[in-house]
C-alpha cells in the first residue's frame, strides 16, 4: 500500500483561499445536511459511543470537536481533494481504505469546513502546544518508547515509515491542531471512549505528552 504523503496540500490550499473568505457557516450545515454527512458523521457531542457494538457500527468518524482537531485552511483542500487519512477502512484491521469520500466545489468546501470548524471542544485549551520538530527526547518516546509507530505512518528521513491500522500522521503539521493532540493524549476519554489506542496516563507525565505533541504536529 502506498505511504500517504502530503504533498497535494500547499497548491489545493491555496486554491482554496479565496472561497474560505467568503465562507458560510449556516449555509455549510445546511449543505452537510444535504450531502448525506450525517449518516457517516455525527456533529452534536460529548461522544455518543457506550460499547464496542456502538463503535464497530459507525461508518466514519465523530466530527462533533473538528473545530478544535483540524485546520481550516487543510480541511477546506481536503474537502475538495479528498486523499485517504486512514490507510485501512475505517473500524477495519485488514480492508484498504476505498477512497470514496465525495469531493466537494471551492465554495461548498469552504462552508461546510467553516460550519465544522465551529464544533469545538472546550477540553482542548489554546496555545499550550508550539511544534517542535528537532527534539531528540521526543523522537524517542515516540519511536522507541511507546508504539505509536506500530499503528501510525509518519515521516522519518526522506521516507514513511510505521503501521496501518492507525490514521496516518504524515501531513499532521497542516492537519492537525497542536493543542488538540495533546488534549487527545491526556484525555482520550473525552474523544474516542471507546478505542484501540493506549492510554497514556500513568505511563508518561504530561510533560512527555506534550513532547510528544510538539513532536507530531511538526510532521510534514
């Protein structure tokens, strides 16, 4: 399967840019509505999910905290040029990812990104991440310490390296909120109560988790 790469991100950006400016929350919901978003979706939170029933029966993920998770800019090019973010299907351990999400006009984008950007999450607290690329502690409790690399392609030396039954981390520096993935790794809970992924109190401090944070929101 080949490495989920990045590198439609800058040019689709910036075509997107001028229909961002123009973009319309209210007319965003009603579209997502009219899109047939919501029977893989579901925008209203806390987490609906209870048991392993209820997570194996959804279709795709939770968007009720995008507003806190994503980029505006990146999600506003994803919208238009939707490229795989999980190799596998989703809730699978061995179907490759279809690549069937529908894409979407410049303006359509535009509103739909910026009414998800709107559902937020007030457990993420803003401005405690900065990205950190160059920090060897990190790289260690990432790569050798815990086994993130066993689930999560990344980028590491001109290469992508790591697993596949985890969301891809290459591009997470456009994709993702820094402040999110730290609030994700000290409260799991709050996103995805019911998941695969270990919980990391008790086995790193916070100051780790926020290494590691700094760490993976400088992945290109």
């Amino acid at each position: 399967m080949k490495p989920l790469m990045s590198s439609l991100v800058v040019p689709v950006i910036a075509l997107a840019l001028a229909a961002q400016a123009q973009a319309d929350p209210g007319a965003g919901a009603a579209l997502f509505n009219d899109q047939g978003c919501m029977e893989c979706h579901y925008t209203e939170g806390p987490s609906k999910e209870k048991t392993i029933d209820d997570q194996l029966a959804k279709t795709g993920p939770e968007l009720w905290y995008a507003g806190s998770k994503f980029q505006m800019p990146w999600l506003v090019a994803w919208l238009q040029d939707p490229q795989p973010i999980r190799p596998l299907k989703y809730n699978s351990i061995n179907e490759p990812n279809p690549e069937n999400h529908p894409a979407l006009g410049p303006q359509e984008a535009a509103d739909i990104a910026d009414f998800l950007m709107g559902l937020t999450s007030d457990v993420v607290e803003t401005g405690v991440i900065e990205p950190k690329k160059k920090d060897r502690k990190a790289r260690l409790l990432f790569a050798k310490d815990q086994p993130c690399g066993a689930c999560h392609q990344y980028p590491a030396k001109r290469k992508v390296k790591g697993g596949l039954s985890g969301p891809s981390l290459v591009g997470a520096s456009a994709r993702l909120n820094p402040d999110w993935i730290y609030a994700y790794l000290l409260r799991p809970e709050v996103f995805k109560p019911i998941k695969m992924m270990p919980v990391f109190r008790n086995v790193l401090s916070e100051e780790q988790m926020r290494q590691i944070a700094a760490y993976v929101a400088a992945f290109k």
